[in-house]
C-alpha cells in the first residue's frame, strides 16, 4: 500500500515538474523588464503568469487541502487573483504591467514556495480531490504557457525595435504547399463532447448525441495565399462580406491585413517570434479574428464548420493527427505549411480554427460547485469556439473535444480558418 502511494505521488509530481518546468524554458529567454510589458489589456505580463498560475495552486489546492499551510505572502491572494468574484476584490487586470513589484525575483521564490508546499501535500496525503485539482492546475498552467507565447508576441511587436523572442532563422518563403481538397462526412447523429477518458474541462461536458446534416470540410487551413487573393478582390472594403458587427468593427479600427502583417516595397511581410519575416503564401493564414474569418469563408462560397462538424472531423482524423500536429514542443512558435497531398492535415497545432458555433453550455451543462464554477461557465455569452490548438498549445493539453474561445473581433492569438461547406453529392466536386 505504502509503495503504491509512492510511486503515485512519483508519477504526479513527474508530471507537475514536467509542466512547471515547461513555463521556465518559456520564459528563460526574457529578462525582468521584458517579462514586465502588458501591450494592451486582453494580454498580461509574462511575469504575471508565472505568478497567477502559482496563486492557483495556492488558492484551489494548498490552502484548502493542506493542513497548517501558511501563505508565501497574503497579499499575493489579492494581487494574482485574475477573475474569481468569489474570493472578493482583484486588481484591475488592464494595469497588470504597472506593477514592478514584487520583483521577479520575488515572484520565483513564490514559485519555488508552492512547488514545495505541493510536494509536501502529495507526499503525505495525495486525496482523489488533491489529484483532480492538481491536473486542473496543470492544465490551467498550460493554458497560460500558450498566453505567455501569444502575449510576448504581441508586447514585442509593439515595440519599435521589433525584438525577436526566439533566435532569427532563415526561411524558406516558397516552403511546403498543398491542394486544398473536402473531405466527405455524412448526415447523421454524431457523439460529442468529452468520453471522461482522462481529464477534460467542465465545458467540455456532458457528451451527448448531436445531428448533423451532411457537409465538407477543407482537408487544411487556409493558407495566406489564398487570403491574400481575398484582400486583393477587395474583401476588406465590400460590405456585403461582413457581419453587421464585423463590418462595424473592421471599418472602426481601419482593418486592411491580419494582425503582424505589414505591406513594404518588397512585398508582405509577417511579424513572427522570429521577428519580422517575409510573408510565406503557403503558411496558414493566422491571426485574424472570427469576423474576418466569417468574410473570408463567405467570399469563397463555403462557411465555417460549426464546433460539432469539426469534432466529428477530427475524429477521423484520429490520434496520429495530434502527435504529429505543429505544437508547443516543436518549438516553431509559427504555423506550418500543409504538405500532404490528400487527408485531412493540420487539425492539430499550427493555428486554432474558429467555428460558426457560440460558446455556450452543453445540454446539462452544470458549473462545478464552489470556485471552480468561475473557470468556465460564467463566460459563455459574447464568445465563439475555436477548435483544435496552435503552435504553442501543449501537446499533453489538446484533444478533439477540447473547448477554446475568444471574443469575435480577438486575433493575438494564434487563430485561422478551415472552410466547410453544405453538403454536396460527391461525384459533383473535386477529391
Ligand atoms: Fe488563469
């Protein structure tokens, strides 16, 4: 019994290293002052992450379930608090980069306080309740590692010297391409949702049957090629493209190109973690909102699949697909060029898939009690499913049921398009 306790506790804290360890090498190549930058509200101070992921452990785990536990520093409570209404009062989350203290430094002593304290617990008391924690926990800290990428993406972008956040690469504008071929799926009641093999989200539940009536879905991402041919046929300035709210926006904020695209005397180029890069044409088209992903789909005469089309899709896809996929650990930090010529590619990494589908509750949603019914729920109003993950989505944290979503107009993240369409017979159309 007391070995099979130990080599328990072995596995988790393996897995929790393994995690906690991840956002480190994230941030290994940031000093404090870059670690410090919030370029606009929706995104946060790298050293903030690493902070607010910690507060988590703390606040869902250590306090509640340790006994004597003592905090690293009360305020903390406060301070790295990001949306729990529950727990009271937080800071403002627009002025996160005005705090220059606690220092960095502070900030990986309190990293290394929790780190102890969650050794501490599953060494002498790892309950069924302490481990489901413990994985949500880690997956929150997953979420925020892709939050890192994506948000000192966007700080260094902003700033004039354009500092790049990996070592400048070569590349190859011409790499990779494929055919865009459909790939056939028919009507039917389909499962979604997650299997509760493993850990899933509360969003992501419960599975239930849906109807689908019969549709094609692109075989990859859209590529910045095929959206270039959109801008160029005026797809930013033709009203009958757009949404209401969409064409309101874009006309609003002057919209022409993606986000990190730039147009110079040598032609598009592309802001990337590698800097400033010549735009590749056979890269998936990234960055764009769903609002400028709708316009485009409706511009190719096609739509974007609702988040059940795409699961049904990713099933078949199967497990290769997620192994193989553009993620976290390949390290790119960029989407990959589709380079097979037939089958369904890119459903895992490269970029998250906005879907034509709210975010809302499935049938008999119900929050989780307590805290932990602030995760999810309470922000299914005004958002838009994205499929799928990007590259910097960890492996270990995406599967085909997984839940993302973003408000219509967002586009730091790493977001593209796949296209669907109703269906058609399939001796009418290509593949
Ligand atoms: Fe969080």
């Amino acid at each position: 019994m007391r070995t099979e306790r130990a080599s328990l506790s072995r596995k988790w804290l393996e897995r929790y290293d393994e995690v906690r360890n991840q956002t480190l090498k994230l941030v290994e190549t940031l000093g404090p002052d870059d670690q410090m930058v919030q370029s606009m509200p929706d995104a946060s101070p790298a050293k903030w992450h690493s902070a607010h992921t910690t507060w988590f452990f703390e606040t869902f785990i250590l306090a509640p379930h340790m006994r004597d536990y003592a905090p690293f520093d009360a305020r903390f409570g406060f301070l790295f608090n990001s949306y729990y209404k529950r727990l009271g009062n937080h800071p403002n989350r627009a002025i996160r980069g005005t705090f220059s203290r606690p220092t960095l430094d502070q900030i990986r002593h309190y990293r290394t306080y929790v780190d102890s304290g969650v050794r501490e617990l599953l060494a002498r008391e790892a309950s069924a309740e302490t481990l489901r924690l413990l994985e949500l926990g880690l997956n929150h800290e997953q979420q925020h590692q892709e939050l890192i990428i994506t948000d000192i993406k966007h700080a260094f972008w902003t700033n004039p010297l354009r500092p790049s956040y990996q070592p400048s690469q070569m590349q190859a504008v011409e790499s990779g391409g494929a055919p865009l071929a459909w790939c056939y799926f028919d009507e039917g009641i389909y499962e979604a949702g997650h299997d509760l093999r493993g850990f899933a989200f509360d969003n992501e539940l419960p599975r239930h049957r849906t109807y689908i009536t019969p549709f094609r879905i692109g075989s990859r991402l859209v590529t910045n090629k095929e959206y270039q041919a959109f801008m160029d046929d005026g797809g930013y300035t033709r009203p009958e493209l757009w949404l209401s709210d969409a064409w309101d926006h874009v006309s609003g904020e002057g919209w022409t190109a993606p986000l990190y695209w730039e147009r110079t005397e040598d032609g598009w180029t592309q802001f990337t973690c590698r800097g400033t890069l010549p735009l590749n044409p056979n890269e998936p088209v990234c960055h764009v909102s769903f609002y400028e992903a709708d316009a485009f789909a409706r511009w190719a005469n096609a739509r974007l699949p609702t988040e059940f089309e795409w699961e049904v899709a990713a099933g078949f896809a199967g497990n290769s697909a997620m192994t193989s996929g553009n993620l976290l650990e390949s390290e790119t930090y960029h989407p990959r060029p589709a380079t097979a010529q037939a089958g369904l590619q890119q459903i895992f990494g490269d970029a998250w898939e906005w879907t034509a589908s709210p975010y809302s509750a499935y049938p008999g949603y119900c929050p989780p009690a307590g805290l932990e019914g602030e995760y999810n729920g309470k922000f299914m109003c005004n958002q838009i499913v994205l499929r799928g993950g990007s590259c910097a989505t960890p492996a270990s944290h995406i599967r085909k049921s997984y839940r993302n979503y973003f408000p219509p107009q967002a586009r730091w993240q790493f977001s593209g398009i796949r296209l669907a369409q109703d269906g058609l017979a399939r001796d009418r159309t290509d593949s």
